[in-house]
C-alpha cells in the first residue's frame, strides 16, 4: 500500500476524497475500503465519486441475481485480467496497473473513453486487482450483460446524484458500471 496518487484525487475539489458519496461517513473514520471511479470521455473526466465498501456491496445486493451472475462471470472469465494480477503483483505502481484495459489489454494509448478505478484504505491504495481501466468496449460488455431494471437501477443511482453535466454527457452511451 501506498499514499493514493494524485490521478485518483477530485478533481471538483482539488485534493484527495474524504467521504462516501452515498452514507458520507469520511473515509478515515470508517474501518472500510473504498473505492473511486473515474469515467473519462476523451481527455475529460466527465464524473468521478467515492464509495465505501459497505455502500458498494449494498448497491450490488440491490441489482438482479443474473445481473451480479453475469457480471461476476465476465471479470472471473477474463483471462487478462488474471494474467495482469500475476504479472502486477509486486508493483505498486498505477500507471503500470491503468496503462491496459484489464479485460481485453488494449493500450491506453490507443483507447479514447474509458473508465479507472482504485480502492483506498484511509490515505492509502490498495493494490491487486485494482486499480484498473477499463475501456469504453469492454464497458459496454458489461452493460449488455445487465437486466433492464438493473440498468435502469444504476442509472437512476447516478442521475440522482449527478444532475447536469456530467449525468448528462452520460446520456447516449448508458453509464459505465465497475462494481
């Protein structure tokens, strides 16, 4: 472990996050994970946000038994991403983590919108399986695999806290999910 990089910090507020988006317990009070999503459209994070492990687990509960099966499914059959865990186990790192889709090892260099993900303990990140990018191709596999209430679920999570840019610059492609 590690003090979480900058890359991973808010860029709404210019420093690192301190609370859960969703019971806004402030992350060093709390003896849980958390992780931080970032989901960029080109060179621009269009949203990011914190959630404790507690919340995050919750929501997840939440979403249809064949959604958790299918997605589940995709990251345990991902080959990728077992390979990256190997490969990346002794670095602590986060570029050499995000510098390759997790699921399918397309370069970042060579992908436009994508979404990271880190998980924190107090200040510090966690290392293995995250952090992690994801592509906007890989995304949408994931979005394919979930029900309609389960996209409609998740979509209203983030509409309800997101209104405006950047909920709206979300609109046409459905909202990334990483849980």
């Amino acid at each position: 472990m590690g003090d979480i990089p900058p890359f991973f910090h808010s860029l709404e507020h210019d420093k690192p996050f301190s609370s859960c988006l969703t019971c806004e317990l402030a992350f060093q009070e709390i003896d849980s994970p958390y992780t931080i999503t970032k989901v960029f459209k080109g060179p621009e994070c269009v949203f990011e946000y914190a959630m404790c492990l507690p919340c995050r687990q919750k929501m997840a509960e939440s979403f249809s038994k064949e959604s958790r099966q299918r997605i589940t499914a995709f990251f345990e059959n991902s080959e990728a991403l077992s390979t990256r865990s190997q490969e990346l186990a002794d670095s602590e790192d986060h570029h050499e983590w995000t510098k390759h889709c997790a699921t399918c090892r397309t370069p970042l260099a060579e992908i436009i919108d994508y979404s990271v993900a880190c998980m924190g303990f107090g200040p510090d990140m966690v290392y293995n399986p995250f952090p992690m990018m994801i592509c906007s191709n890989c995304e949408e596999k994931v979005q394919e695999r979930l029900s309609k209430s389960t996209r409609d679920q998740w979509d209203k999570f983030i509409f309800d806290r997101f209104e405006g840019p950047p909920a709206d610059a979300l609109k046409p492609d459905g909202v990334p999910i990483l849980v």
